[in-house]
C-alpha cells in the first residue's frame, strides 16, 4: 500500500511540473507528456537517464526556448543596428548627417514624429572620441547607445564629447565641453530642427558639427537628403540573427547580459567567432525567430495584459501608455525586459521627456491605440471615427495622432502623403458641436473634411499614437473628461 501510494504521489508531481500525464510504454521505460512535447527515461522519470532520442528533443527543445526568448531580449539592439544599416542604404555614411522632413522621406522609420524635420547619424567611438557642437537651443536631440538607453539629453547648445566608457579622458579637450560617455561603441545622434522657417534649419543644420577631437570632420560628404525611406523594422528570418550577430561582434559585451551570450553560444552565435550555424541551428533559429516576433507582438499589442505600467484610463478603454520601459531600462529588481521589447518593436529612442505622466507633464506624452471599442484589430478596409471633446485642452504647444503600419511600424504610406490629423494640421475643423471628429478610412467619406481624415491601407492592419506636446495638467492627471475616448468602427 506505501509502495502504490509513492506511485501515485510521484505520478502527481510529474503531472504538475509538466502540466499533463505521465504515461509508459513498457516497465523499463517512463515517458513525460509536456506541453513542449514527450520525453522518455530509462527506468522512471525521477531515477532514470533521458533515452538517446530524448536527449536529443531536450537539447533542440532548451535552444528552441533560449533562441525565442532572445529575440526578445534582443529587440532594442537589432533594432537601432537595423535602422543604421537602413540610413547606409540609403546613402549615408558613419558621422554624415540625414535630414528627414517629408513624408516620403520618413516612410520606413519606426512610429516617426510627421510634425519636425529629424537630423539622424551614427558614429564609433571605440578608437577615439567625438565631437559635437550644437549650435542652437533650436536644434533638441540626445545621444544613445545601440542598447538605446540615453547617454545624454542634448537640448542646449554647446559642445560634446563622447568617449568609450572606462577610456581616459583627452587632455587636448575643446572650452567647456561637456565629457559623456558610452558603454557601447557605436553611438546614435539625432536631433529635431525646431525653427520654425526652412531657410533657419538650413542654417542651423550647416552650422552643427560632427568631428574628431582635431577638428577634422568624421564625414567629408554634406548632409544627406534622401527622398523616400525604407523600412527600418527588424529584419525576418535569418537575416534577424544576421544582424544581432553584427551587433555582437561589434559592441562590448555589458554584465547584465553574460547569460544571454551564453545561451546563444550552442546556437552559433559567439562573440570572436564567424556565424556559420550548421543545419540544426539554423533549423531552430528560422523557427524560433518568427515565435520571438510572435511574442513580441503580443506583448506589445496587448500591454495592459501584461504590463500595469502601460494602463490608461478606465476599464473598456482600448488606449495604452506606449513607453512602456523606462528610460534607462531596469524596473524594481530586474531588467525591464517586456517593456523594452514593446517600445522598441515599434519605436526608437527613449528619453525621460517623453514620459509626461511620470515627470509631472515635462516634455510629452506618448499614447497608443491598436483597437476599436469592440476591441477588433483597425483594419484598414473599413471606417472608423474617433471624436474628441472640442473644448479639452490636452496640450498647452499641440497634440497629434498619427496613423502607422502594423507590418513595419512606419506613417502610413498612402496617396495623400499625410498620416496625420490633429491640432497642428491646417484646414481641421470642429463639428457642429464643437467636437474634433476624425475619420480613418481607404476612402474618403462623403462631406467629411480633407484635413479630418486619414486615408488607411485595404486588408492591413494599422494603429495611432496620439502625442501631446506640453501636455496639460488636467490630461497628466488623466481627469475624467480628458481621457482619449475609443475609435467607432462605422457600421
């Protein structure tokens, strides 16, 4: 009886580690059913060895996880290396400047901003320092790493220096230069032209400065002005690990990240050695880059389900707080590690100004929307409308919503060359009750204005973020009557 009762009460604990039965085929033989598939033991499963074929299952089985879930990790670095790789095709060199203020010149990046002209470069600091002179207040951008955490906020003019972190500081340094430093090699520049004429950004372009500490530029080419962009997203299928492979060979590899480097080395990837992934690896690695999309997804099309952070307003509300990281990406005890792979799926950059909520209303609040009141997908065939309380201030400066592609997470490319309505567009106009009525749609509605509607793509999917510049304090506070009602799906 003591001998049938440890039977069952093993049989139990198997079924609950592995969330189903455990069955045997023969009394030499113990077989596991999980989830991720079934395994044998010689003898039982808790005094036995895996037979050859389940040690095989097991190994494909823990890279099979181990590569998802560094997808996930690796989101924000794969990301900024693939936006870099998309400016070089786009004609631009290390240190050389990109100007980016039309439409179809923005078409590609991640969740751009349609409503100021960006200045946009990478540069390697490995070797030697450099040096940025912004000229004006008018020029506001910041550094990153390729981590895309913020090195420093570059919003007043004066001179910069960025050197590698742990290298010694030059002697040779220009007048009152402010000495930052980066844990990554490569660095990400960027800057928004906020003058309000064109021939005073030309200005203020020509007069910033990338260069060596000699003062020698980092790029003999001018700025570069390309006239349609391309996609920027993160690369599918081997071509993913192509590039987090780059990324690897290319930067330092930071502390908090020793564990992931070592589970990818089983799967080819190693920092010092060439990516030559055998049929195996490569097997699991297409397989499991399109799980880690798939996760990603999820996590970032459904934060309220997963991160509390992302809530906003009452229950039924569709819209999301979309910085879902921190600046700097650690939250509590751990790594910020959802919340980074949601924001950084569908967006670049990550700065304390966009956190309006969090910093009292400085700067601006980001909001994302990727439902209608029904809680469907916004498809791109059908109608919907979105009408917001004419007599709400949600932002002292403006507010914007901007509509943009599911499949690559870019402005929409549509034959009106505008992704966007709001305070800030010429020709909006209230309704006959004093509301703001925008209307979304593959085809302009009869009697709607030009100016209040965005022209969606048949058959795709798309979403909005609606930003607030100098948010209000009623809409910080998320007072009841500034919360961002939900789209109506028009039926």
């Amino acid at each position: 009886m003591k001998t049938l009762n440890k039977s069952i009460l093993s049989a139990m604990m198997i079924a609950v580690m592995s969330g189903c039965a455990a069955i045997g085929n023969n009394s030499n033989e113990h077989t596991v059913v999980t989830p991720s598939g079934e395994f044998t033991f010689d003898n039982s499963f808790e005094h036995g060895l895996p037979t050859e074929a389940s040690s095989k299952a097991l190994f494909d089985e823990i890279d099979y996880q181990r590569a998802s879930q560094a997808y996930i990790w690796a989101v924000p670095l794969v990301s900024n290396y693939a936006w870099k790789a998309a400016y070089a095709e786009m004609g631009a060199e290390d240190g050389q400047i990109t100007y980016v203020e039309s439409h179809k010149s923005k078409l590609g990046g991640l969740t751009y901003n349609t409503s100021t002209p960006y200045a946009i470069t990478w540069f390697n600091v490995e070797k030697e320092p450099v040096v940025i002179e912004v000229p004006t207040d008018e020029l506001r951008g910041a550094v990153h790493t390729m981590w895309q955490i913020g090195i420093s906020q570059m919003t007043k003019p004066g001179t910069y220096v960025i050197k590698a972190a742990g290298s010694e500081t030059p002697e040779n340094l220009p007048k009152d230069a402010v000495v930052l430093e980066s844990d990554t090699n490569y660095v990400f520049f960027g800057v928004r032209l906020m003058a309000k004429t064109e021939q005073q950004r030309m200005q203020d372009l020509e007069a910033l400065r990338i260069t060596r500490l000699d003062g020698s530029v980092l790029s003999d080419n001018p700025v570069n002005f390309p006239e349609v962009g391309i996609d920027a997203k993160h690369p599918r299928g081997m071509a993913f690990w192509d590039v987090l492979n780059e990324a690897i060979q290319a930067e330092p590899v930071a502390e908090r990240d020793r564990m992931m480097h070592d589970m990818l080395r089983p799967l080819g990837i190693e920092k010092g050695e060439a990516l030559s992934p055998n049929a195996r690896q490569t097997g699991i690695l297409n397989s499991a880059v399109v799980t880690g999309e798939a996760m990603v997804k999820n996590i970032d099309f459904n934060k309220t389900e997963r991160l509390p952070q992302s809530v906003y307003g009452p229950k039924g509300n569709t819209w999301e707080i979309a910085t879902a990281s921190t600046p700097d990406q650690n939250r509590d005890y751990g790594m910020d590690l959802d919340g980074r792979a949601a924001w950084f799926y569908e967006a670049v950059t990550n700065d304390i100004a966009m956190h309006g909520f969090e910093n009292g209303g400085w700067g601006q609040i980001y909001l994302d929307n990727y439902r209608d009141n029904d809680g469907n997908g916004l498809n791109g065939s059908e109608h919907y409308t979105l009408t917001l309380d004419g007599d709400v201030n949600f932002a002292d400066l403006f507010w914007t919503i901007t509509v943009y592609n599911v499949e690559n997470r870019a402005i929409i490319d549509n034959s009106i060359q505008r992704a966007d309505v709001g305070s800030n567009i010429p020709g909006t106009v209230k309704d006959e009750e004093g509301n703001y009525t925008f209307h979304f749609s593959p085809t302009k509605p009869d009697g709607v204005n030009a100016a209040n509607w965005v022209e969606t793509r048949p058959d795709e999917n798309w979403f909005v973020y609606f930003r607030a510049y100098s948010p209000s304090k009623a809409f910080v506070e998320q007072q009841p009557h500034t919360i961002v009602p939900n789209f109506q799906k028009v039926k």
